[in-house]
C-alpha cells in the first residue's frame, strides 16, 4: 500500500483512440507502454519514478487484461535482467528505477544485455534524479549509455513527445537490436499536460500466446560471440539506429530567421530554452522562434549528419547539455571537426559545467551566447548585465539579514515515526559510551545524520552499511555500529552485507529498522512486509501474516547469524538495554538488532480510517495524544533536541516572567508516545502527560469519570478560596 | 517575436504534508473548466518529510487553431506573476531566492509560523524575526496580501489549502471566476469545510488582506499600571512595589504575585529586599534594565520546581480546562491523563531535612534502595487517589525552608546575587544578571545549567573572568545544549 493511491487516474490508462488524455507525466509514460504493446514491466522504486512503479502496481488489473506482466523488482539488477526476455524472443518490455544511483546497481545485467543485443524492444526508463529536488550524488546516465552503447532518448517535456518517443523507441530499439534509456529529469515526471491517446495494443506474446522457446548461442555473453558483439555494436546496431533517426526525423530541427546562429538543446531543456528566448522577444509562446534550433530528442548516438546539415552555414552555434563531461559538446566538436565544418561551437566555456540549466541560468547563458555572435545584431529585450540583475532583486544587506534569519527546513523523520525512539536510544546511549562511529544507509533513517540526532558518518549506497563498516570497524574504539532499512536489507544488504560479514568474522553490531515498508520512497511494499503489519506496536497484532512472508529474522538466520534480537523501537529502555549489551558483549560475531515499528505514515492511513468508522459506529474508542504543561515547562527544549518530532513544536510562554518559548504538542500528534518515554528515559521533566479521549464511553466510564469530577471540583474551589487569598 | 500572448506563472511553496498537491490539482481543474491550459510541475523527492516544497504552475489561455502553449517547467527569477507561500518564513525564502520581483510579482502568504528544527532546538528563543520578515516581503513584493490563514482554516474545521485557495481567488490575480474555484472545491472531499474557509479567505484578501505592514508600530500594549490591593497581603506588599521606578513595576508585581502563591508574604518580602538592592545600584539612564531583568531572573529561580512545586501546579484550578481546551475535547467527553513523572533519589532527598538529605545522598546504599523504588512511572492525573498525594506532596511548601533543596537553591541564589552586587561594573552586573537566564529546567538538566551558572560566578569572584563580553560568550556557549564541549571551549579560552 503506496504512499500516494493511483486508483483513480489508473482509470485513465483506459482511455481509446482520440480521447483527450490529461495528466501526470509518469501516468502518460505508463499509457505510452500500453500503447506500445508491452509484454513485460518492472523496475525498482525511487524518486522521481516512485510514482511510475506505483501506477504500474495500482493497474495491474488493466495490465492483467492485456496479459502484460509486472514485477515488483528486488532491486534494479533484478529489474534489468528482466530485459533478458527480449533478448530472444520479439516481447516489448520496459523496466524503471532512480539514475544514477539505480543505474549503477543494474550496470552488470545492463552490460550484457547491450552486448547481447536485443530481438524486442528493451526500454529502461530512468528517473534522471539531477539538480534540485534530487536526494543523491549529481552524476549523469549519459555516460553509461555510452560506453554501454544504449541509446539514451531524452525527449522534450511536453505530453505528446514523451508518449511519442516511447512508442517510437521501442521502434528503434527493434531496428537497431539495441537496449534504449529513456531519460526523464524529475520535473518532467511530474508535469502535467494533455495528449490524444490511442488504443492500448496487448503484447503479441504472453501468458494468453506463449512463445516457442529458441536458442541463438551467439547472443550469450561468453568469447567467442563478445568479440563479434563488440564488432556488430559498430558496424551494424550503430548505423542501423542512425538511419532510423534521420528516416523517422526523431530528432527536430525548428527554422528561425537568425541563420548565421543555432542552439542544439537536449529535448528535456528545449522549454526552458525557448522561455529564455521569449522573454528575449526572439520567440512567442507557441515555439516559434527566431534563433534556429535543433532539439536533441535522441541525445545518444549524435547523428553526424544531421549536425553537419544544422550547422553547416552557421557562424555560432550553442550546445547546451545539463551536468558534466560535456559528452555532447565533445561528440559536436568531433563530428564538425571530421567534417571540416568551421562553426564555431559555444557549450560548456559560456554554461555552468555543474547543475541544472534553471530559467535564470539558461536566460543568462543564451543571452551570453547572443551577445558574443558576431554579424547582424540581434536585438535582446535584457543585456547581460540586465539578466544578471534579475536574479536577486533584493540588496546585499536585506540578503544577509534574511539569511540569518530564515531557518532551515532539512528532511527529517515523519510524526510518529517508529526509527526517532530508536535514535533517541543510541542518543542516550552515546552520552553513556562515548561518541560513536555509525555506517548508515539509505532510507529514511538518513535523516538521522541531520540535526536533532546528528548519528552517521559515512552512506555508502542502498543496503552497503554493514559492508561499509568492513574496513573500518578494526581501528575503532567500540564494536562496529552500522544501520539498514528492511528496504536496504532486502535489496542488497543480505548479501552484501549480513552474508559477508558473517563470513569474515565480523562482530559489530548491524541494526535493521524494520518498518513493513519500503518508506522513504513512498511506503512500497517489501517482502518482509506482513499485512496487516505484524509489528508489536500495532492496534491489530493478531491479524494472520500475509502469505508468504518473508522474515528477516529467518533471512539472518539462514546467513548465518547467531545473535539476533528483536526490539519494538518505541520501547526505548529495552532498546538501550539490547544495544548496550550488543556493543558489550564478549560473545563472537554479527549482532544483529531489528528495530521494529510500523511506518507512522502508512500506519495512519491504515488505522486512521478504522478509529473513524469504530467512533462513528458507537463504539468505546480511546484515542491518545501527549500534552506539554506550560506551567511545568521552562522551555530548555530538551525534549525536542532528542526527538525533533515535526508535531513537538514551541509557543509563547503563559508565564508573564518567562522570555523563552515553552515547549508545546500541536494536533498533528497520533500519540505514539515516544516524547513521553523520552522524558523518563533522559530524566528530563515531568511536563509531558498522556492523554487518552474516551469516546462513546460506557456507563462505567461516566459514572466514575463523574464521581471523579465532582470530588476534583469540590477540592478545586477551596484551592480557588485559597488562591484569593494569596493574592494581592 | 512576441506574439500570443504571455503565459500567467504562479509558484506555491509550502510545506511537506499541507496539501501543495491538492492545491496544485485544484488549480488545475479551475483553468481547465476556465477554458485555460495548465502546466503543473513540483519537486517531490524527501520533500514530504518535513521539509520546503515548491510546486510551479504556467497558465494560458486556450485559443481555438492554435497549437499547444510551450510552457516552462522551472520558476524563474523575474518571471512570476503570483507567489503564494503557506507560511511567513517561507515567503521570506521566495524573497531571498529572487522569486519576488518588485516590478512583477504579487505575493500572497499566510503570515504564521511553522517553526523550523534550528528554531526549535534552542535552549532559550532562537525563533526567527517575523516582523523582519514581513517588511522585507513588504518591501519586495509588487503587492503583498498577507493573513493568518492557518488560524482561519482551523475555525472553518480544514486544512490551510483551502486558505490559500481562497486568498488567490479573492485577491483577483487569476483570471478564473469564483464560482470556477467554488466547484472546485464542491467536487472534492470535505466540501462545506474547504467552501466556508474558502469564502472567508476569499473576503479577506479581496480587502487586501491585514496587508498594511507597519514595522515601525510597536507591538507592546498600554503601559502597566498597579492594581489596587485586593487582599491583606496586597495591602502590605503593593505599596513597596509603587515606590520602586515605574519601569520594573510590571516585572516586580509578577514576581511578587508568584512568590506569594509559591510560598507565603514573607518570601516576597526577602524577593523585594533583593530588588530594593538592584535599584540602589541601578540608574534612570539605563531605564532600570538592570533591575527589570534581575527582579525576572530572580522570581523564577526563587519559585523554583521542587516537587512540592510541580505538585502545586498540576493542581492549579484552572488546569483541566486549558488541557480541554487544547486538546480540542468538550467537557461531555472522559479524559484519562496520564503525567510522566520520573523522581531520582536527589529529588526526593532535597525534601529531607539538610542533615538527613545529605547523609541519604552519601549512602550509596540508601541511594541504591530509594532509586530502586522510585524511577519512571505514570501517574493518571485525574483520579481522586492520585489528586490527594499531589495535595500531600504539595503541602510539604510549608516546611520547605527546612529542606535540603531550598538550602542548595538558595547557597546558588544568593553567591548568584553576590556576584552582582559586588561586580562594580554595571556593564558585567547587568551580563551577570542575563545569566539568570540560563537556570532551567529539571533533573540533570537542571543540575547541567545551574552547573555551569555557578562556573561563571565562581569564575567572576576570582577575579579569572572579568570583562561583560567573556561573561556573554560564556553564557551563550553554555546555551549550546547538553554536550559539554562548547562550554569547556570557551572556558579553555579563558586561560588562554
């Protein structure tokens, strides 16, 4: 149960021939592979594709009915071998997932699968997760595709083309025997817009028409056939996907009356292009402009032909490409170059080598490039100088006083999230032991390398904490401390992590935080979920487990792991005691602790609607939430330097004496019951109370809750009586 | 070439979770029932965790024969015509990144505050300036239309997106009818909440807003006069209060009301000695800063938190109702409150008798016992037998003065006051009295700030600090938290 529900824009998939389909882009790219008769999806999540790998999960009825096939990928390595169906066989099959980083885990299936060649169509869509908005290291597909010899499209960000392009690539794919990335920057995921649909296409083969099994040994990776593999790459796949370049004009040359300049832009920046170009008054806002362009809708291979045709007769012309090397303005050069074509070529000299091309840095670049063109003037509605000035209209000193005052708004950990005890304890615990070394991971207990927790010193990849605790944990003055989600723990830290360290004798301690979900990336199921969660924290824990479900304890076991706990995270004392007596103890080997605590999010939208309907069908509900008392408080704000949960917030003090804010619990709180446990757990005050609503409560409940009333009432007024009188 | 027309961008920040989506998709069906195009992008990724999120829209009119609009996925400098922020920090951003232009680009924001975890953390009041905050956007806005929407939408029982749903509408910069924005809302869940907050955001922001900043008015009410004696102790106390300067007179009366309910009249009385004594080494010039903050500082750590203390107040009278009040619970519905207490053996021996206090803290044995029977528990506040031990324990006021605790307070309060009086210089008496802002909170953190309060006097009485400034430096590097090493940093400097 995802995060976000596509239930009702899945209706849309539906959508025949000419209807308007408007929407999300990754809705329309879902729609573009039912139109393209997809046998096979699959992919690993991740932003900015979570959403696709949702879509896809949400639409498996409409997919059944076509007889496409879905997986929900282990991770992107899984994903990537799924294209190995294509290679024999004429099946359309597409996979997803998060680039770079997903990209880099698939790199060994996609090698060989680029090697082997392909039959059907092989598409990975990639979530080009670059620039702002992104959650990893800034590195670029681009290369891959490359020294792969994939085909990277990068169409441009308007419904119509990025539905056109995927049907067209699988095309391409087909002609030239080639494996395609598909390349989608993370605005473009989530842009909306229109576009004519057209009939879904079921596959020519599924689990309704099954293929003859068939052998071509000279498409397996193994000498001799690499060497004819590598020789077919250049001499046939290369030309071949270039003629069905130029023959199905998937690149666009757009005509403008300044002929003696050009810009080539990638199909992803060509709106931010001719916005910039608008608001020089060289363009309107329907594309049509005065400087000629040429959009890179395939940004691999160049197609030397056609750059020669574009620039041939040009004084100038601009490449613009986000992110560096800069593979294109190089591959330009060496084509113009070859060709002895002596335009001269602008790029990466004038642009920033490093993140995106924003409006305000490609208007800034074009107008750079605009003024340096020699011949005929073109006129600019803003000089350089004038663009430049755009950018902060505010004075240096109102900066500085904003900057100063404005306060920071990092990630951090949800209300309620069952991973803030847990850093509570090891908190705790490092005051006690002294200051720790962690391997952390990815997930959402990253953010427990930021402030309140500030716990983490190294993140090496998605499920490679443990393993990256390797070289390290014999030079440091404790045992080993290393955290991994159940996501990073299914996808890679099993074998990397658990199954190696045991092996080497690894004796540090490795802590799972089992949630039920894959939760950074939007609350995907894994398959150590049980559903409803099996978790000791949870309303309903003796609902049966899901079928099939597969523990990480088991999984531990199975690797080898002799000392395992299992702690509730919002237990915190029991946690300290478990983790204390992991780093403690003289017994050999892995320790492994999993942290258990349903995902607060997903938990919510689970529970939440069950309360509602067991309240509004009368029956006796007690919901909690946590109370901060004013009066007791003196606003040190301990409380919140040790969990730092969004709803412990602050306010004005009641007291007339008191300057400094006092702790408070707005009514986001879904009483979990962490801040309270911290109280007692730090010794830190006892301003924090639990309060427990009772609704439609029973006679028993009112007649004692009125008896208690009524003697607390008749106590309260000689309080008052008294209290006039100590008063002035 | 400039024809066609200009699209109408508009920029949404908000925070994770306030509903920037459902905004964004309402947005969208208005233009699209308007007859407009709508290009929606917005920057997902770990923003939902808490964090600033942005989502950008282009709008354009549909034209019957033209193609589709080319519109722009990236809000840029100089190129927005509304920006509308959910809270006041982050219209602050928007200014700060260059979004606002002054010749451009309307600004509508709620002017509340979502604090920020920086803001949050601090051990005293780091929370950012919002009238800067709201001039600046003053300043920089073409118009800026500001309310607190946040208080607005909690009347109407919803969420702030319908708020800001409703000041776009009303404040005209969209070219949509309100009745387009109206079935918006009808259409999708909690319809009658979003409507009712809707309409009167929408009212409000077609008045501009409270839209007049005004920076320079003060923010501070009428001036503070004493009451007149209600009560036999006001009768004897009130009168010493009015001859002291007018301008401590609010502070003194507070401390003098809480002290006399924390204790009895005479523990006022010593109160008033002391602030007596801050006045004879104060002046006029100074506008008697150095007693205000004395008389403040002085109050709270005289009511300081025993446990008869805590008792007390978790019998206050009115007590019941403002936790009814801000759980948002009527008075028909049962509450169970459970209260998190954690007693360590030095609380409980600063209720003994000095000698028999002191001797319990030596025994490691007794320590090991009453420790052992203490510890964390909870309490449920609202029963009858719970109430009455609270009484008992906060009956135990009477005999205070004979206990360890008041002993121990009153040795840091008085070589607290000593340190002033005899400082000589009025710039490091008046640092030294800031400190007393450092007493705080309970148990080991209470033990860590007074700690680290009587290092600086100490420090002060030896002659190794002497300057005001080392006194601030310290002090704010002992403000730092729990760990120690800021606070050993500054003192290491110090011999230095």
């Amino acid at each position: 149960m995802a995060e976000r529900s596509f239930v009702e824009e899945v209706k849309k998939l539906r959508s025949a021939q000419g209807e308007l389909f408007k929407g999300e882009g990754i809705l329309a790219i879902t729609k573009a592979l039912l139109q393209s008769g997809v046998s096979y999806v699959g992919g690993y999540q991740g932003s900015p594709i979570s959403h696709l790998m949702d879509v896809l999960n949400d639409a498996q009825d409409i997919l059944g009915e076509l007889g496409v096939h879905f997986e929900a990928s282990g991770s992107e390595a899984t994903a990537a071998a799924m294209l190995s169906a294509s290679i024999n066989y004429p099946l359309r099959g597409a996979v997803t997932w998060k680039s770079t980083v997903g990209t880099n885990v698939a790199s060994d299936a996609l090698s060989n699968l680029a090697s082997a060649g392909v039959t059907g169509g092989a598409m990975v869509i990639v979530g080009e997760d670059y620039g702002e908005g992104s959650s990893i290291m800034q590195e670029r597909s681009y290369a891959f595709a490359m020294k792969a010899q994939m085909w990277l499209l990068d169409p441009r960000p308007n419904l119509t083309s990025i539905v056109d392009m995927v049907e067209k690539g699988f095309e391409l794919s087909e002609a030239s025997n080639t494996p395609i990335f598909y390349m989608m920057r993370i605005r473009g995921c989530h842009v909306t817009g229109e576009f004519e649909a057209r009939d879904n296409v079921p596959p020519a083969y599924s689990n309704k028409a099954p293929v003859s099994p068939y052998r071509e040994p000279e498409k397996i990776i193994l000498p001799p056939f690499v060497y004819a593999q590598e020789r077919e790459k250049i001499a046939e796949r290369l030309p071949a996907a270039i003629n069905f370049i130029k023959q199905q004009k998937l690149n666009e040359f757009f005509a403008g009356r300044y002929e003696q300049v050009g810009i080539i832009t990638c199909g992803g920046s060509y709106n931010t292009v001719i916005r910039a170009l608008e608001r020089q008054g060289l363009a309107d806002v329907y594309g049509n402009s005065d400087i000629p362009i040429y959009c890179l809708n395939v940004a691999y291979p160049l197609i030397p032909d056609e750059l020669v045709e574009f620039c041939v007769g040009k004084q100038q012309v601009l490449v613009l490409e986000e992110g560096q090397p800069e593979y294109i303005e190089q591959g330009v050069q060496t084509i113009l170059r070859r060709q002895d074509v002596q335009t001269r070529v602008f790029g990466k000299d004038i642009m920033p080598m490093a993140g995106e091309y924003t409006g305000q840095v490609m208007l800034e670049g074009i107008t750079r490039f605009l003024e340096a063109c020699s011949g005929a003037a073109i006129p600019l509605q803003l000089d350089s100088d004038a663009v430049k000035a755009l950018e902060t209209p505010v004075s240096e000193e109102d900066i500085a006083e904003l900057m100063s005052s404005l306060p920071p708004r990092p990630a951090g950990l949800c209300t309620g999230c069952p991973e803030r005890p847990l850093f509570s304890a090891i908190k705790q615990l490092q005051a006690e032991l002294g200051p720790f070394h962690i391997s952390s991971d990815i997930g959402c207990h990253s953010f427990a390398t930021a402030a309140p927790f500030n716990l983490g010193n190294t993140i090496m990849g998605y499920g490679l904490s443990l393993a990256s605790s390797s070289g390290v944990r014999h030079t440091l003055p404790h045992k080993a401390i290393s955290i991994m989600g159940d996501g990073g723990f299914w996808h890679n830290g099993l074998s990397s992590g658990v199954t190696s360290a045991v092996f080497n004798g690894h004796d540090g301690l490795l802590i799972i935080i089992d949630n039920g979900y894959s939760a950074a990336t939007g609350g995907q199921d894994i398959p150590s979920l049980v559903e409803p969660n099996l978790i000791a924290t949870t309303l309903d824990a003796d609902r049966p487990k899901r079928d099939q479900w597969q523990p990480i304890e088991d999984a531990c076991r199975g690797a080898g792991v002799k000392w395992l706990r299992t702690v509730s995270t919002y237990n915190i004392e029991a946690m300290k005691d478990t983790l204390r007596s992991a780093l403690t103890s003289a017994e050999p080997g892995l320790k492994v602790v999993i942290a258990e605590g349903e995902c607060m999010l997903n938990r919510q939208r689970r529970v939440k609607p069950m309360i509602k309907q067991a309240i509004s069908s009368g029956k006796r509900v007690e919901k909690a939430r946590f109370y901060i008392d004013p009066e007791t408080c003196t606003g040190d704000h301990g409380c919140i330097r040790i969990s730092g949960c969004p709803s412990l917030t602050i306010k004005e003090n009641p007291d007339p004496l008191r300057l400094d804010p006092v702790s408070h619990v707005d009514n986001s709180c879904v009483g979990c019951g962490v801040c309270g446990t911290n109280a007692h757990s730090a010794v830190l005050c006892p301003s924090f109370a639990r309060v427990n609503v009772v609704h439609n409560p029973t006679a028993l409940d009112r007649v004692l809750d009125g008896f208690r009333r009524r003697v607390r009432g008749w106590l309260r007024n000689r309080d008052r009586q008294r209290l006039e009188r100590y008063s002035l | 070439m400039s024809q066609g027309g200009q699209t109408l961008n508009l920029l949404i920040a908000a925070l994770g979770g306030e509903g920037g989506g459902v905004l964004t998709n309402w947005l969208i069906e208005i233009a699209d029932r308007s007859g407009w195009h709508c290009q929606s992008t917005s920057l997902a990724g770990v923003a939902q965790r808490t964090g600033a999120t942005i989502y950008y829209l282009e709008f354009m009119e549909r034209i019957a024969g033209k193609s589709q609009p080319v519109m722009s996925l990236f809000p840029a400098q100089g190129d927005i015509d509304v920006a509308l922020t959910s809270e006041i920090a982050e219209a602050g951003r928007m200014v700060s990144r260059g979004f606002i232009s002054p010749d451009k680009t309307t600004l509508i924001s709620s002017d509340h505050r979502v604090f920020g975890i920086t803001e949050k953390t601090h051990t005293g009041d780091g929370t950012a300036d919002r009238d800067l905050i709201l001039s600046m956007s003053g300043r920089y806005a073409k118009r800026f239309v500001h309310f607190d929407m946040a208080e607005m939408v909690k009347r109407h029982g919803t969420v702030i997106s319908a708020g800001m749903l409703g000041a776009v509408a009303g404040a005209g910069v969209l070219p949509f009818s309100r009745e387009a924005f109206e079935q918006a809302l009808a259409n999708g869940k909690g319809a009658a909440a979003n409507l009712s907050a809707f309409s009167e955001a929408f009212d409000c922001a077609a008045n501009g807003g409270v839209g007049v900043v005004n920076p320079g008015a003060s923010a501070e009410g009428p001036a503070f006069v004493l009451p007149q004696p209600t009560t036999a102790i006001g009768e004897e106390l009130l009168p010493r209060i009015e001859v002291l300067p007018p301008a401590v007179h609010e502070v003194t009366f507070q401390g003098v009301l809480k002290l006399v309910e924390y204790q009895d009249a005479a523990y006022a009385k010593t109160y008033l000695g002391h602030v007596e004594q801050f006045v004879a080494m104060d002046s006029e010039a100074s506008g008697f800063q150095l007693t205000r903050e004395g008389a403040r500082w002085l109050a709270l750590w005289m009511a300081f938190e025993d446990i008869p203390r805590v008792a007390q107040l978790k019998l206050r009278p009115t007590r019941d109702e403002m936790l009814r009040q801000e759980i948002g619970v009527t008075e028909a519905e049962p509450l169970k409150v459970s209260e998190y207490f954690h007693p360590r053996v030095e609380e409980v021996a600063s209720l003994l008798p000095r000698r028999l206090g002191g001797a319990l803290l030596k025994s490691s044995l007794w320590r090991k016992a009453v420790n052992n029977t203490l510890g964390a528990r909870q309490l449920r506040t609202d029963t009858i037998a719970v109430t009455l031990a609270l009484r008992f324990l906060a009956s135990l006021r009477h005999v205070r003065r004979h206990m360890l605790g008041f002993h121990h307070e009153w040795r840091m309060i008085n070589a607290w006051l000593d340190a002033i009086l005899t400082a000589g210089d009025p710039v490091l008496a008046r640092e030294l009295v800031e400190c007393g802002r450092m007493v705080k909170g309970y148990g080991s953190t209470r033990h860590r700030t007074t700690t680290r309060l009587m290092r600086i006097v100490d420090g002060v009485k030896s002659s190794e600090i002497v300057s005001a400034e080392t006194v601030s430096q310290l002090r704010s590097a002992a403000m730092q938290g729990e760990e120690e090493e800021p606070f050993q940093a500054a003192l290491t400097a110090l011999s230095h």
